[in-house]
C-alpha cells in the first residue's frame, strides 16, 4: 500500500491505517527511538506513543511525506521521554551529547513567534544538507537525525572514530557558517 492510500486511511478514519503504517514504517520509527532510548522496551512504547500521534494529527494535517512526518514524530516523542527520564536520573548519554554539540549551531526554539525561523531554518539546513558530498551528509544524518553514536558510525563507514568526529566537526563548522550568510545565526 503507498503512503497516499495510508494518508487516506487516516482521513476516513479507518484503524487499519495504523496496522498499515506499522507494517511499513515499524521498524524505520523503531529504530530512531532505540538509537535515542537505547532501550528496546522504551523503544516501543514511544513507537506506540508514535502511532497514537499521526492518529490524532491526520486529520487535520496531510503529510506530504509520510516517512519524514513519522521519523519527526518519533523523534520528538523518544527526546520527550528520554528528557523525563534524564529529570529523574540525571546522567546524559548519546543523545544527549548529540543535541550538546549541535545547540550552539540550531538552537530550540520554544516560542510560538519561533515557528517562521523554524520553518527558514529547516528550509536552510536542507539545502545545506542538499550541498554536502553524499559521505558527510549520511554522517550528519546518522548523527543528528538518527543519533548514531560515533562509534557505531565509524564501524559502518569503515573509519577511524577520530576520523567519524573530525567530520562531523568540519560540518558543523561549515553548517555555522552557511546560516551565518543565511542571516539565521
């Protein structure tokens, strides 16, 4: 089934939209939510917590791209709940390290007047992303979308760790520059 016939689902509000789109992107969502929670059992209840949010966001949004709108989703819910969990134990982690290193770059933004900024920012990080060689840009992915550790970053691409941070390094910097002339820094 494609993602508009599973959007539909959604509008005519049909349960079997769920059972759909879990067969299709269960195991993308659950793997964002591991790599964030490092935890299988988190990782699914967040991917529950997933499902039950494109339940209650289709209507009224219509995503335009499904598997963007449900990693998005996914994402949110999982840094939700491991910042919950991190309230109660403070400790870091990954993830936690991950957003450390990328905040002074892409800073959060949590007011309503934000939402326009946020919208060119992402405009603007995409384009950055569009530019990069395809090797730096799956590296910035893995690390910031995905919250791959470094480790397991290296070992996939076949590099040094030093190698895997000097990279990501070299992008951020080049990422702080391109938003910079983009007046978005």
């Amino acid at each position: 089934m494609d993602d508009k016939q599973i959007i539909e689902l959604y509008w005519e509000r049909n349960t079997l939209a769920i059972d759909r789109t879990i067969e299709k992107y269960g195991n993308y969502c659950s793997a964002i939510a591991r790599n964030i929670l490092g935890s299988e059992e988190d990782a699914e209840e967040c991917v529950n917590d997933t499902w039950l949010g494109a339940w209650n966001s289709i209507p009224p949004k219509r995503p335009e791209h499904l598997p963007g709108f449900l990693g998005k989703l996914t994402r949110y819910k999982a840094i939700d709940r491991l910042r919950a969990q991190n309230r109660e134990k403070r400790g870091g982690g990954n993830v936690e390290l991950a957003l450390d290193e990328i905040a002074e770059i892409v800073p959060a933004g949590v007011s309503p007047e934000q939402n326009l900024l946020d919208l060119e920012l992402v405009q603007a990080i995409n384009r950055f992303l569009a530019e990069l060689p395809k090797e730096a840009r799956m590296i910035f992915m893995l690390r910031y979308w995905f919250f791959a550790d470094i480790t397991e970053i290296a070992v996939r691409f076949g590099f040094s760790y030093s190698k895997v941070k000097s990279i990501l390094h070299r992008t951020r910097s080049k990422l702080r520059l391109f938003l910079q002339k983009e007046n978005l820094l």
